[in-house]
C-alpha cells in the first residue's frame, strides 16, 4: 500500500536534534556544558534521601534534561528521559500530599511545552535516521503530553507504518481521524491496513469517515467501492457507483471521468451477474443430471427386462422338451436348474432397474423446486447483464473512445452468440428445422454487432493483443456466417 510521508512541517523539530549550524559553536559548546553540568547536580540531588522526596528536585533534573534536549542534542535520549523524571515528579508529590502536581502536569502537557518541544524534535531526529522503532516512541510520548494534538498522533502513526508497526499505525492513524484530522491519505493509508487485514467492515467504516468530512474527494469514493468489492458487499458497490454517477453533471470537463464512472458502474452489474452464473450453473446441471438419470435407468429397466423375458422363454422350451424327451431328462433338469438362476439374477437387476427410476424420479420431483429458483437466477442474471449493457452504452454516448467500454460490449456480444450457438448445437434435428436457422442467423448478427467494438477497440489500440486474437477469431467465424446465407 501508500506510505505517508511525512509532511515538510517535520523539519520544524529537527533544529537543534543533532546539529547546530545556525548557533555559534562557542555557544553551542558553553549550552551543553551548563546543561551537563545542571544535570549532574540535579541527580546529585535525587540521590539524597532528604530532597529525593520533594518533587521540585525531580523537577529541576527534568528541567535540565530538556535544557540538553533542545538547546545542546548530544544526548538523544534527553526528551525520553525528562518525561520519565516528570512522572517521577508526579508520584512523589502525589506520595507527599499531591499539592504541586497541577504545576507539574502544566509543565509536561500541552502542544506548546518544552517537553512536548523536546520529544518531538528527537524524534524527528530517528526519523531522519531512519530509526524508526525509536522515532516512534518518542511520537507516542508526545501525543501522550498533548492529547488534542493532531501533529504528534499522526507522526506516530507514519512512523509506525514505515517501521512495519502495523498494529501501531492503525492505533494512531484512528486516534488521529478521532481528534478531527482530515487528512485524505490517512483515511484511505488506514482503510488500506485494514483491507490488508481482510477487517473489510473496518476498511468501509474508515473510508465513510474520510467521505463525511471530505464528501468531494473521488479517490475516496474509489476506495470505499473497492472496499464494498473486497468485503463481498456488491450491492452496496452499486448503490454507491450509482450515487457518484448521478451526483456527477455531464460537462465538457467531467466528461472523461463520467464516461469512466458508467463503464465501471456496467462492469460492477457485469459482476454481479456473474455471481448469479455461479449459482445458475450447478442448479442446471443437478437439473439436467436428474432428467438424464432417469433416461438412463429407464433405458437399464427395458434391457434386463428384455434379458429375463429371452430366459423366461427359454425356460419354457425347456421345460417342453423335458415332457418329450423323456431319455435325455438329467441333462435337461441341468439347463433348467441354469436358467433358473440366471432368471433370478435378471429378477434382481429388473428390481434393481426400477428402484433406480424411483430414486431419478423423486430426484426430478424435488428438483422442480430447482427450476424455479433456476428460472429466477436467471431472471436477475439477465437483468444485470441488460444494466450493464446500458451503462457501457452511456459511457460511449460520453465518450465514445472509451476503450474499456468498447471493449467489454464487444466481450458481451461475442460471449452471447456462442452460448446461443451451443444451444443451436445441441438441438435435435426436428428442433432444428423448426427453429434452429433463424437462431443462426440471429447468432451471426451478434457476432457482427461483437466486431464493431472491436474494429473500434482497434482503432483506439492497433497493439492490444486481446482485442487482435478476438478480431481474428470473429474473421473465421463470420466467413462461416457468410458460407450459409
């Protein structure tokens, strides 16, 4: 995905971090000195046990830590360090009856605090680094100091992005969008780390934030659309092309991008009807399976049928003979005691035969139920095919270069006169005669219509490979239309 980079307002804290050009080296050395110096005495003092207890001594070593921090940066931990002495501070005024602690938060909170100050400009130090993991902490630091503040939130949360902290990014990409930022690119960088988690309703969540407070931004919308697609919501997909496609007017300078919002509006119909020709399919074959089945077992019935009713005859003959035939007894008593078997092995496949057509035939009884819901599927499927159709039609009523749009109807049309020529194909030979031909030639016609998208498509793009395999494919074809007339 994006990263977001962070905005040039960065170098703001960088004075001062680990260079100094603009201050006069002499000074810079004598402000690290007296900041050196400060601290050594403020920890001497921590480490009495009678002024470790008054907050003002942890304090004053805070203090110092930040005068190292921001005006001499050769320690570049300082900032991290008088944040903790601050809250160091704050459990031993606490401990003592709680009276400064007031002073104590004024002092480490707020946008406009030294210690908010110092945190951020060392942090920006290891971003400039690139180290990350520490740049990060420090930002978090920072937004801890000054909850409102959108700054310190947001470099977190790039931070965290750039140093693959995802769970971080996503924490303070949203606390930042939760503190009123507006910023485009962290509504859809975070929508994107959701998606990227398949957390789909969290990506569309997001992204209808970012639309709210920045309700003309296309690429949102985009985003948001792309979401519903990931997440499985088509109609919601639908619902929101049609809103930007009606919201748009049909000007000179929308032009293009209208005629690309009905295209992709067409494909979305296209896709869903797709979705119903995945459901369609395995209805008509369990349909037609049902129905061949029982064709089969019909045909399986008349054969052992056929066989047992042979050795049923025969068995007669036999028996005749074995009247006549008096002498030749013991062999004729074999023959018979052979085809009796075999006329109870024939009996078992007639029974057998016939409980095969009840199974195909409740099969077929249940699968009535199919053919309803196969005549609906296939109601709605043709419905968003024609929708589809009609908005890759109004892109080219636009913008009548719009390849994509030419091409997906020359796409539809192709694909529509082969399935009507496999229907064609497998017509009987009645069937044919009675209505086969003029399908044909209706069959041609869409083949004809598919070419002029093409030839279009062609004229738009000589070097696309699919439009040229398409085109050679139609040639073969449309000679074997004119063969036929």
């Amino acid at each position: 995905m994006k990263k977001i980079i962070l905005a040039s307002v960065m170098t703001v804290f960088t004075t001062g971090v680990y260079a100094q050009g603009a201050i006069d080296a002499q000074l810079k050395e004598a402000q690290c000195k007296t900041a050196t110096d400060n601290i050594a005495k403020a920890e001497k003092a921590t480490q009495d046990a009678k002024k470790a207890l008054k907050s003002a001594t942890w304090v004053k070593l805070a203090e110092s830590q930040l005068e190292m921090a921001i005006d001499c940066g050769k320690d570049s931990t300082a900032s991290e360090k008088a944040y903790n002495t601050y809250l160091k501070a704050l459990e031993v005024d606490k401990a003592a009856g709680g009276k400064g602690v007031k002073d104590i938060e004024a002092a480490m909170t707020g946008s406009t605090s030294r210690l908010y100050t110092s945190l951020m400009q060392q942090g920006a130090g290891y971003y400039n680094l690139k180290n990350y993991s520490k740049a990060l902490n420090l930002f978090k630091l920072a937004s801890t100091t000054s909850p409102k503040d959108t700054i310190a939130t947001l470099y977190a949360g790039i931070v965290a992005q750039q140093g693959q902290a995802m769970d971080d990014a996503k924490t303070y990409f949203g606390k930042f969008i939760d503190q009123g930022g507006k910023d485009v690119a962290v509504f859809y960088g975070l929508s994107e780390l959701y998606r990227n988690d398949k957390e789909h309703a969290k990506a569309v969540e997001i992204l209808k934030k970012g639309i709210a407070v920045n309700p003309k931004d296309k690429d949102l919308q985009s985003s948001l659309i792309n979401a519903y697609l990931g997440g499985g919501m088509m109609n919601e997909a639908i619902e929101m092309m049609k809103q930007r496609v009606a919201s748009t007017p049909n000007t000179p300078e929308n032009a293009k991008n209208l005629a690309e919002d009905f295209k992709n509006l067409g494909t979305l119909y296209e896709n869903g009807a797709g979705e119903y020709e995945k459901k369609i399919r395995p209805l008509e074959h369990d349909v037609t399976q049902a129905a061949k089945d029982k064709i089969e077992a019909e045909k399986e019935l008349a054969n052992v049928e056929g066989k047992k009713s042979a050795q049923e005859e025969e068995l007669k003959r036999l028996t005749d003979r074995l009247k006549k035939e008096p002498k030749n007894a013991a062999s004729i008593k074999g023959s018979i005691a052979s085809v009796n078997q075999m006329i109870a092995a024939a009996g078992a496949e007639v029974d057998a035969a016939k409980k095969k057509i009840e199974k195909a035939a409740q099969v077929a009884q249940n699968n009535s139920k199919n053919e309803a819901e196969l005549n609906s599927l296939r109601a709605k499927e043709t419905e968003l095919k024609d929708l589809a159709v009609s908005n890759y039609k109004k892109a080219l009523e636009i913008d009548p270069s719009n390849f994509d749009a030419n091409y997906n109807l020359g796409v539809f049309y192709f694909n529509s006169a082969v399935v009507a020529k496999g229907a064609v194909d497998r017509m009987d030979m009645k069937t044919y005669n009675e209505k086969g031909k003029a399908i044909e030639e209706q069959v041609c016609a869409t083949f004809t219509q598919s070419k002029i998208y093409f030839d279009k498509c062609k004229s738009l793009k000589a070097d696309d490979q699919d439009t040229n395999s398409n085109l050679e494919n139609l040639k073969g074809v449309l000679e074997q239309c004119a063969k036929r007339k």
